[in-house]
C-alpha cells in the first residue's frame, strides 16, 4: 500500500510518498495518514487500554451533557411555576383589595373568591 508515515490522497486513493512534507500536510482536507506495521500490509488498530479510554472520556462527556440538559429543563420548570405562583397572587390580590366609593371592600368579590377556593378544595 504505503511507506511507514505516508499520507494518502482521499479521492484519488492513490498513495503519495509525502514523508518529507509530513509537518505541512497533516492538518490539510483530503489526507488521512495511515498506520502501518512493518510486516504486514494490515492498518495498525489501537490497543485495548487506548480503546476503553477513550470511552471513558465519552461516556464522562455524555453525563455531563446530561446533566446540564436537565439543569436547564429543571431551570425552566421553576421559571414557569414561579411565574404561575406571582400570577395567581396577583390575581388574588386584585379581587380582596377593590373597594368602594367610601372605602369599604367589595363584598361581591370577595364572596367570588371564596367560592373559589371551596370549589378547588372539593377537587
């Protein structure tokens, strides 16, 4: 196939003895170095150790993701339900305090708000 540290051309698949421009082409599109053992013309895999390694370092990356994924949706839950709260607290607050002309509170509203609660309670 190739030399020991030759680069080889992607599209073309012809090899190109690059040995001495190694340096220069390595990070350039279309050229993948390829490992091979000096007896036979079979790629070199990498060992076992180098293998689980590396699925340490990407389950690790995994949970992390994760874990900041359900921060976020966690995050935004609290969001929604603090807004639900100040809303309802609000609302609450607009219907006990009207008053009257003379200052005394409404009756009718308050009388609808107790209803309220006595209706959510029997749910």
């Amino acid at each position: 196939m190739g030399k020991p540290g030759a680069f080889v051309r992607v599209d073309t698949g012809k090899p190109q003895n690059l040995k001495s421009n190694s340096n220069q082409n390595r990070g350039k599109p279309g050229y993948v170095k390829k490992n091979f053992s000096k007896f036979s013309k079979k790629p070199i895999e990498k060992p076992a150790w180098k293998k689980k390694i590396a699925e340490k370092r990407s389950n690790e990356i995994q949970k992390k993701k994760d874990a900041e994924d359900q921060r976020v949706k966690d995050r935004l839950e609290a969001e929604k339900q603090k807004k639900l709260a100040k809303q309802k607290r609000l609302e609450r607050t607009k219907m006990i305090s009207k008053r009257t002309k003379s200052g005394q509170p409404l009756m009718k509203d308050r009388i609808e708000f107790l209803l309220k609660q006595i209706q959510e309670s029997k749910k």
